[in-house]
C-alpha cells in the first residue's frame, strides 16, 4: 500500500473534477439513468419483465436484486452497441496520412487516397459489369455504337449504362431510346455538332479512368484496404476501454446473481418446517 502522502487523492483542479464527473457518462454504463436519449424504454421494461419472470422475487430486497439484474444487463447491451458502432465507424474513416505512407505499392501516378478509396467500395461482384462497360465505351469512342451495341451495354454493364441515361437526362433525350441515341448529334458552346455517344465514352474514360485502374489491379489494392483497416482494428482492440466498461458490468451482475440466490436459499430455509419427530421421554 502507497504511503498516504503518496496517494493521489483524485483529480484535485475544478477542471479535473468535472472531467472526472463526467466519465461516467462516456458510455452511460455507470450513469444513474436507466434510459438514455436515443433508446426505448419499452425495450427496457420487456427485459425487466423477462427477468421478474424468469427470477420471481417474492420480498423486496428479491425485486430490488431483480431490477438490479436488468439494469446491468441493459447497460451491457449498450456497450456492446456503443463498442461496435464505434468499430464500423473508425473501419469506415477515410485513410489518413501515415496510413498511406506504410504502403509499399507502386500507384503509376495515380491519386493514391482516391484509388484506394475506390478499391473500398467497389464490389467484387460488379467487376465484370464495370469492366464489360469500360471495353465497350472505349469502341464507342471512337466509332459511336448501334443500337445493338447499345442493348449489349444496358445488358452487360447496367452500373455504367447508369450513367449513359444521365448524360441523356442532361439533354432531355432520356426516353428517346437507343436508335435515337446512335445517331443523336450535339451542338456545343461553339455551335460545332459533335457525336453524342462518342462525346460520352470520351468524357467517361478520362473521368473515371482511377476506376478503371483499380480495374486493372483490383486484388491488390483490396488486400492493403484490408490490411490498413486490420492494423486499424488492432489498435482499437488495443486502445478500446469498453472491454473493460463490460467487465466491470460483467462481474456486477454475477455478484448480484449470487446475492440474489444465497437471499432465495435463506427465505427458502426460513419457511422449511421442522417434521423431525420427537422422542416421547414418558
């Protein structure tokens, strides 16, 4: 035991002392209200019911034990819900600066934050949609497309096709339907008459072109995601003080168990009747 001149006797500023008045609150795992802003008290009165239910206190201090029960264990759940929106939303973050530094991967030029940040949400199971689109809007561009190609690109690359029907929206032309757009010519500021789906795979391609990279490399790309996002993982893991929030919760609750059974032991024993026979001494 520290020497009582060595003890730190707690935060000893205003400042520290509000601080630490609120840490209860970071979590509500030690807050004196049962319901915090956000969450439904009918969820609550159901789990209380189920351990009256479960338990049946028959005295107040049984009740009491009872109610205790489910309090901990609401608050449990609360950790558990706080613990994992909090790991979703550091995994979900955008990549910060260091994080790409550890990246030993040549980017050919490429934005680095956007590759990557292209490689997390894009699908494995829309590759061969997002590839089909890029193979056929590069033949677009440079002979236009007929209308069966065009069928071919709503049916093979619907993601992208998307984005046809925008452009077309954007001209008023989006119910116009395929044969007009094969031969559909635009007019630009300078009054110069350009091919429409030409002038599309044309501005597509040089838009979207760190897509069709992330194409091109997609595995690669989406293990240093994993990677960056598992060392992320790790350290919240590390660093994370719900585990121990729900310890705390844990051991609370099995020591009101025990409570609550060594009291139900007692009323049991109290209410046994004696039917021990007795001797006659006559």
């Amino acid at each position: 035991m520290l020497p009582r001149r060595k003890r730190s006797g707690g935060p000893q500023t205003e400042e520290g002392k509000k601080a630490t008045s609120r840490n209860a609150l970071k979590t509500g795992a030690y807050s004196s209200l049962i319901i915090l802003p956000g969450e439904n008290e009918d969820d609550f009165r159901t789990l209380e019911e189920q351990f009256i239910s479960d338990f049946s206190p028959r005295d107040i201090a049984e009740a009491a034990m009872v109610r205790n029960l489910a309090v901990i264990t609401w608050k449990k759940l609360r950790v558990e819900k706080l613990e994992h929106a909090g790991l979703i939303r550091k995994l979900h973050e955008p990549f910060e600066l260091p994080e790409y530094f550890k990246v030993q991967f040549d980017f050919e030029g490429h934005d680095q934050e956007k590759v990557l940040g292209l490689a997390r949400v894009t699908e494995a199971d829309h590759l061969p949609d997002w590839k089909s689109g890029f193979q056929l809007l590069r033949k677009f561009s440079k002979q236009g497309a007929t209308v069966k190609e065009l069928d071919q690109l709503q049916n093979d690359a619907p993601l992208v096709y998307e984005f046809l029907l925008l452009a077309a929206k954007d001209l008023g032309a989006e119910n116009d339907g395929h044969l007009a757009w094969s031969k559909m010519q635009v007019k630009n500021l300078l009054n110069e008459k350009y091919d429409f789906i030409t002038n599309f795979s044309e501005k597509f391609i040089k838009k979207y072109k760190e897509q069709e990279w992330v194409l091109d490399h997609f595995d690669t790309l989406k293990s240093i995601v994993v990677q960056i996002q598992e060392h992320r993982l790790l350290k919240f893991i590390q660093f994370n003080s719900a585990q121990r929030v729900y310890d705390d919760l844990d051991r609370s609750f099995y020591k009101t168990l025990s409570e609550l059974r060594r009291h139900q032991q007692w009323r049991r024993d109290m209410q046994a009747i004696d039917v021990t026979p007795i001797e006659d001494n006559e």
